[in-house]
C-alpha cells in the first residue's frame, strides 16, 4: 500500500457516518410540502431524534448529513404551514357558506 509523498496516515481519524434518517427526512419534508401534511408530522418527530444525536456527538457525523436533516426539517415546516393555511382557508370559505345559506331562509 502506497502512501503519497508526505502524507501520513491518521490512526487516530474515524471516517465520519451519516446520520440515520437524514435522507428520510429531508424526502418526508419534500413530501409534506406536495402531498399531505402527515408526512411532515412523521419528518419533523425523525428529525427531532436525529438532531438530538448530533448535539450529542456531532464528531460522529458529517456535517453533509446534517445540512441534509436540517433542509429536510425546514421542509416539513414549511409543508405544515402550509396545510394549516389551507384548512384554516377552507374553514373559513365553509364558515362563510353556511353562514351564507342559513341568510337565504
């Protein structure tokens, strides 16, 4: 095994891992935002525990992986905002129906 010119190996670097869920929910977040706002729900409660683990240990993990749990939790975020201004709105125009027809009698 060669070594380059001036390079000596590290015995005491650990190649860094990725973070378990980070991927899951950065496409949980995406998810959210397009489809349903249970997939953010799901997205920011893995999020929580993943994130707990770097705090912890964050010379484990790459800091890529943590960049890709933080996009995906801000995702989710912005997914559930948007679901609850949507069904607010939609309460809103109900509310405004009913009130509506029970005028008309």
């Amino acid at each position: 095994m060669d070594q380059p010119y001036g390079h000596t190996p590290d015995l005491f670097a650990s190649e860094q891992r990725v973070l378990p869920n980070a991927t899951a929910v950065l496409v949980l977040g995406i998810l959210s935002i397009v489809f349903c706002f249970i997939c953010g729900i799901v997205a920011l409660a893995m999020a929580s525990s993943d994130m707990r683990q770097y705090a912890g240990q964050p010379h484990l993990y790459s800091e890529a992986s943590y960049s890709q749990l933080r996009a995906g939790r801000i995702c989710a975020i912005i997914g559930l905002c948007i679901w609850a201004a949507l069904a607010l709105f939609y309460l809103v125009v109900f509310a405004f129906a009913f009130s509506f027809a029970s005028f008309q009698h």
